[in-house]
C-alpha cells in the first residue's frame, strides 16, 4: 500500500484520490504547509501530493514572509498576500526540503507556458514532478506510482 500525503487547502484532490484511487494508495490530507510537517516527524509517506494554490488557508498558517513580500509588491500587502496564496506550494515545497524531508513530491499546477520554471524547481527540490490541474485519475494514479514507487 502505496502511503501518500495530499497537502491542499480545499478537499478536491482527497475526495477525487478517495473517489478512484483507492486500490493500492492510502491516503492521509494536510490543510497547509505546517501541518504537513507536523505529520511528515510522526509518520512516513512514500510520497507527497503537492497542491500549489492555498487560496482557502487561513492566512496566519501561509508560510513565507509577509513584510518581505509586501515590501517587494512596493507596500501592497494584498498583493503580496495573493502572491503568497498562487505559489504557496513552493514555500511548502522548500520547507519540506529545508526540515531534511526527502520524500517525493508530485505537485499540481498548470507549468503550460511555463516549462523553464518547473525546471528550475525541479533542479532545486527533487525529487519532484508535476501534473496539471486538470489531469485526471488515471495520470494521477500513473504519477503517485512512478513517484512512491508503487
């Protein structure tokens, strides 16, 4: 049983992985980045499923630095706050690798356009890949395997 940590803000990707995933794959939902770390030091997974918009997570709970940001956005907080949300992903992403975590991680986002900034993610964070937001459950299910393994 292929063990898989769904880190998202809303519960599409856990009812959809519920819904027609269940042979093989267990499945255990974080709502955002701290969480996920809170159970990554108790549990094992054999791979991570990556979310990268968190527009639903209580703000309190984004991680990255939100003076920074808004110093970047020029003093517009909203701003900064909404780029905080479309790429808390990769804040996740980094504070897993930061905190020695290794796992997997397969993350959902449209890189259509966009190739070379996956690239660099990649070469930055790996074991990483991707797959786009309207890909459906047979490409997951293809994605989760090659990632954990099973």
């Amino acid at each position: 049983m292929t063990q898989v940590l769904i880190v998202e803000d809303g519960q599409e990707y856990s009812a959809l992985f519920q819904r027609y995933l269940t042979e093989g794959f267990s499945f255990t939902r974080a709502g955002d980045g701290p969480e996920a770390l809170l159970l990554l030091q108790t549990r094992a997974f054999a791979v991570i499923f990556l979310d990268m918009r968190f527009d639903r997570a209580e703000p309190s709970r984004l991680l990255g630095d939100l003076a920074a940001t808004t110093a970047r956005f020029t003093g517009d907080e909203a701003q900064a706050r909404r780029h905080l949300e479309d790429h808390q992903g990769v804040y996740i992403l980094a504070a897993l690798r930061e905190a020695g975590v290794s796992v997997p991680v397969v993350m959902s986002y449209d890189f259509d356009g966009e190739p070379r900034r996956f690239k660099h993610l990649e070469s930055r964070y790996a074991p990483l890949s991707y797959l786009t937001d309207d890909a459906g459950p047979a490409e997951i299910r293809a994605a989760l395997g090659r990632a954990g393994g099973g």
